[in-house]
C-alpha cells in the first residue's frame, strides 16, 4: 500500500492510471479503523482495479469542538488493517493540504434532508461532510464510492450531493457491521467503557424491539416505549425517530407497505452514538 499525505502526489499517482481500464473504489474515513470500515474496503477490493481509502478527521464536520479534540487517532493500527484488506492507496492530508488558507467553501442546497434528524441535531454537520467529500471526490475522481448504512442519513446527504456534482458516480452503501452483542461498530465506541459498551446494546436491541412490533397505524406508542428503554438504560436521547426511507420524512403512521427506516441518536456519558434499522426494505 501506497501513503499518500500531499494532493499533488496523489493526483500524480492516479494519473498513471488514467485513460486504462483500471475502476477506482474509494473508501473516504475518519480513521479509528474497525471491522466496519473494513468491509467497506473488502467490498471495494471485490468490485475495483484500484482501491483508495482516506483517512482524515475533518474539523469542518463537527459541531461539537470537544468531540474532535477527543476523536480517537488510531494511525499505526490503521496501517496495518488496510494492508491486510487489500488497499492500494491510503491517502492521509493534514488539514491545511484539505483546506489551505483562503480556500472557498462551496454552499451545498441539500434541502429537506439536512433539516431533519442528525441535521436538526447537529447543525452545519452536513455541509462540513459534504464540504470534505466534496474535495476528495475531485482528488481521488473515482468511479465507485463505499458508505456504510450505520451512517444512514449521511448516505442519503452524499447520494444527493454526488447526483449534483459527480453525476456519474456510483454509490455503493454497505452493510452496518456490528459487534456480537449487537452493537453497531463506531470509531466513537472506543471511548466507551466496558460497562457502557454492555448499556450501549440496548440502541440495537430497541431498534430490533421496533422492528418485530410495529403494526400499521399510528406510530406514536412504539416510539414513546423505545424511548423509555433508552431512558431507563440510562441514555440522554436526541432522537427516536421511524421515517419513510427514500426521503426521511418523519412518519405518525405507517400504512403496512412504505419502506421504512427507525432511527435512534442517544448519549451516553460524553459520547453520541446513532444506528438505524430499516424496516419492509
Ligand atoms: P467514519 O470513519 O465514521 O467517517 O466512517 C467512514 C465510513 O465507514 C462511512 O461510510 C461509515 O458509514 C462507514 N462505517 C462506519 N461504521 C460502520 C459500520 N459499523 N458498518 C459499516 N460501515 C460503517
């Protein structure tokens, strides 16, 4: 595998690929690497001539400046796993190589979907995520992109933001990996204690609560009950939410057929940590 730290040296790189018939798969992280991030690049592997992961903690995403300070760097540890799955090109910038001094920002018009959800609860987060992937995508120029479903919302930014800038990209969402207990696999996760790691299943059980007992009608009841499972688990929650899943519009009744996606966001202690399951998909 190849590290890359400078843009230059990176186009220049890519640029002995151009004009081959070589597909470009582009795995974009924050590092912090897990099992997660890994099947994306597995997938990538499978499907790509060359495979290029990023690795950049981007500031412009977080609301919360407490939670970059303590975004865990994981960096030799990295290394390792994307040697090991296969990565051809590991492209690492320092933020000043991402956003030099002067540099423009572009607006996003995202809409709808950065009003709801994870865009109510965590303003400009969208725009600083599509701000980063905007510019690597222009970087890396690949023909596929890998998300992964854990970050659903994030998914759906991205799709639309690539529709109007990479029209001709593919967007491939993997599946959220998870632990054996059931909890979703997040960067965020090793800042949990052991104990809390055992609380922390409880977002994913809830969620498998939703799934098996939703009924169609109205929705108010199982959202109040999975609530109150967080609660008593002793999360502060953001939100419950069940929404249709091709435009997040919140949902009060579901009518048996539309696809849908449940939503959860909860605290516990300092850390934040979202997971979905859809529903009828
Ligand atoms: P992050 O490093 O958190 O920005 O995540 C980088 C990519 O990995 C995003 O597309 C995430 O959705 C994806 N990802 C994070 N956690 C998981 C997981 N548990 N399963 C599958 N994909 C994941």
């Amino acid at each position: 595998m190849i590290i890359v730290k400078k843009i230059n040296d990176i186009k220049k790189l890519l640029g002995a690929t151009a004009g081959k018939d070589v597909k470009r798969g582009f795995v974009p992280t924050m590092g912090a690497l897990h099992a997660g991030h890994i099947s994306l690049i597995k997938q990538a592997r499978v499907d790509a001539g060359l495979v290029i992961c990023s690795i950049f903690v981007n500031p412009t995403q977080f609301n919360d400046p407490k939670d970059f300070e303590k975004y865990p760097v994981t960096a030799d540890a990295d290394i390792y796993l994307l040697e090991q799955a296969g990565c051809d090109i590991l492209f690492m910038p320092p933020v000043e190589e991402m956003y030099p001094a002067g540099s423009k920002k572009i607006h996003f018009d995202l809409g709808f979907i950065e009003t709801v959800l994870e865009g109510k609860y965590r303003p400009g987060h969208f725009q600083g995520v599509c701000q980063v992937v905007h510019r690597l995508l222009d970087i890396v120029m690949p023909d596929k992109l890998y998300l992964g479903q854990k970050d659903f919302q994030q998914c759906m930014v991205i799709k639309k933001m690539a529709g109007m800038y990479f029209p001709s990209l593919q967007v491939i969402v993997c599946a959220t990996q998870r632990e054996s207990s059931g909890l979703a696999m997040s960067s965020r996760n090793q800042r949990l204690s052991d104990q809390q790691k055992q609380q922390a299943v409880t977002i994913f059980t809830t969620l498998q609560y939703i799934k098996t007992h939703i009924q169609p009608g109205a929705l108010t009841d199982i959202q109040q009950t999975a609530w109150h499972f967080l609660e008593t688990s002793g999360f502060s929650v953001d939100y419950v939410a069940i929404a249709a899943a091709n435009s997040l519009n919140p949902l009060d009744n579901w009518d048996g057929q539309e696809k849908i996606v449940a939503l959860i966001a909860a605290f516990l202690g300092e850390v934040r940590l979202i997971d979905n399951i859809t529903i009828n998909y």
